[in-house]
C-alpha cells in the first residue's frame, strides 16, 4: 500500500538523512489519515519520491535530484492544507 511505502522511506529518512521532527510529524499526519489523502495518489507518490530523495544539508545530488526542506515543505503544505 502506497501509505506503507511512505512510511518505510519516512523511516529510512529519519535514520539516515536526520528528516526533521517537524517534517516527519506532517508526513506521519499523512500516513495516520489515509481516507483524506487515497483520492491523491498521485501527490502522494510525488511525496514518496521527495522524501526518498531528502538531503539534510541542501545538496541537489547527481542530476539535482536531492530534496532539501523548503521542497518537501512546500509539498507537504499543499497536501495538507487542500
């Protein structure tokens, strides 16, 4: 299930990436409420994909595929606040 997979790479984030308290606990709220959020599948799996790629310290990687914190939090704030 996609919420799973969001919170498998949630996790992987926090341990290895230092994802933020703050950040986590709105992508928790995302995983706690699947009925509000399974008609958007498709932000959800964009979401997926950023955290995948989340970089604590801003780096944009190999092809600028890293995702620093105002990125994930501009997305996280379009899905929360629909």
């Amino acid at each position: 299930m996609i919420f799973a997979q969001l919170q498998a790479v949630m996790n992987t984030a926090q341990d290895e990436q230092e994802l933020p308290d703050y950040l986590a606990e709105q992508v928790q709220f995302i995983i706690d409420h699947p009925e509000r959020f399974l008609a958007r599948k498709p932000e959800i799996q964009h979401l997926i994909e950023q955290v995948e790629h989340y970089d604590t310290y801003g780096q944009t990687g190999y092809l600028g595929m890293g995702v620093n914190n105002v990125i994930l939090g501009n997305t996280l704030k379009r899905l929360l606040d629909a």
